[in-house]
C-alpha cells in the first residue's frame, strides 16, 4: 500500500495515500485527555491509529488498546508505533482479546453517515462501515468492554443526536456531556463530541463549542 507521512508538533503519522484519510475528528476526540492515575482505553476502530499514537504519548502511565479489523490497517497502526516510539499501546484485531468490563475509557470515531443514504465506494464501506456491523454497533461494544461508571467519548453527525441518544439510554449509558463542533460560527455543526457513562444516570451538561477554525490556529 502506498502511504504518506504526516508531520505533526510532538509526533508523526502514516496514512493511505489513497482511500479514507483521518480528519478533524481525531484532535477533538483527543484534546484534554490527559488522566492523573493510569487508565485502561480502547481505541475503536483504530484506521491508522492516529487516536491511540496521540493518547498513548500524553499518557505514558496508560496502556491503549487500539483495535482494528482491517489487516492493512493493522500493519499501518504497528509502523505508526514504531516511528513514535510508543511502548504503552497494543493493537488487536479482536476486542474478545480484552476482559469484558476491564476497561475505564472507550474513545471511538464511527462512521456516522447511514449505510445506504450517500454514494460511497464499496472500499470506504468496507473500511469504514461492515467491519464492525454498522455505525452505531461501537456502542455495543463499549458496553461490553467498559466497567461500570466507565466513559464513552465519540463523535457523531449533529442531525443524527437524538438517534444516538435514544441508542445510548437503550444500553444503559447515562450521557454526561454534548459538545457542538463547528468549521466556523457562520456554518452549521456537521459534529458533536459525546462522553456517556456506563451504568450511570443522565447528567447532561452542554459544553461550549469548539470552533475548528480557532482549534488550528
């Protein structure tokens, strides 16, 4: 496979030269998470591991699990560890690899778009879409994986919200934040950035937006 070399301030990364390439998502989902005690987190649906790459640094008391079924990915994600020199990440191609309820922090980045509704290559769906059974199947996995009070932190289409509300109440995810993201404040939120707990009631707080405009700058 043909890949390009991003450079970034405190680490690099490898991706596809052609196919799905990471976006904003990755530094959203990314940003503050920085733990005072050792954390247990998964990475879900890891693509080229970037989520896994920039946790693990901040974190080196932490072990990430980045998890991903995609063989070409799976070797991009182990060259991404190497050329960052990470020591505190493993990736699995099967979550079964993992205890059930061992894990304190879930991140994932799904494909939010309806399987069906845009003209997408069967590549894209292959890599994006039924590896994992659809776009909101990462729930069923955080709620296998995750240990009471444990945190699911993802993003998700704006329009699609009260769907994967409902999906979250349903599994027994009390939502705990809702963060609109916005290009800029004269467009519409394409994305919001969601932590729910598992087993734990609703206590929602509406966080101030992130303006990627500012959030590059």
């Amino acid at each position: 496979m043909d890949l390009i070399l991003t450079k970034f301030k405190g680490f690099e990364i490898l991706q596809p030269r052609y196919g799905y390439h990471f976006s904003a998502e990755p530094f959203v989902l990314t940003q503050n998470l920085e733990f005072k005690i050792p954390k247990r987190i998964v990475d879900f649906g890891s693509g080229c591991g970037i989520i896994s790459v920039i946790v693990a640094l901040k974190n080196p008391n932490s072990f990430i699990y980045a998890i991903e079924k995609n063989s070409k990915y799976i070797d991009i994600i182990k060259k991404n560890f190497k050329i960052n020199k990470i020591n505190n990440a493993i990736v699995l191609r099967d979550d079964r690899e993992i205890e059930t309820n061992s894990i304190d922090y879930f991140i994932s980045n799904p494909p939010y778009f309806m399987e069906g509704k845009f003209r997408l290559s069967k590549k894209y769906l292959n890599e994006k879409f039924e590896s994992y059974g659809g776009e909101k199947q990462f729930i069923l996995y955080a709620k296998r994986l995750l240990k009471s009070k444990g945190t699911l932190r993802f993003t998700f289409h704006s329009t699609r919200l009260i769907e994967i509300i409902d999906t979250l109440r349903f599994n027994k995810f009390g939502i705990k934040t809702i963060q609109p993201v916005y290009g800029n404040l004269n467009k519409k939120s394409p994305f919001v950035l969601v932590e729910a707990k598992f087993a734990s009631p609703d206590y929602v707080e509406i966080k101030p937006p992130i303006v990627l405009s500012q959030f590059y700058s």
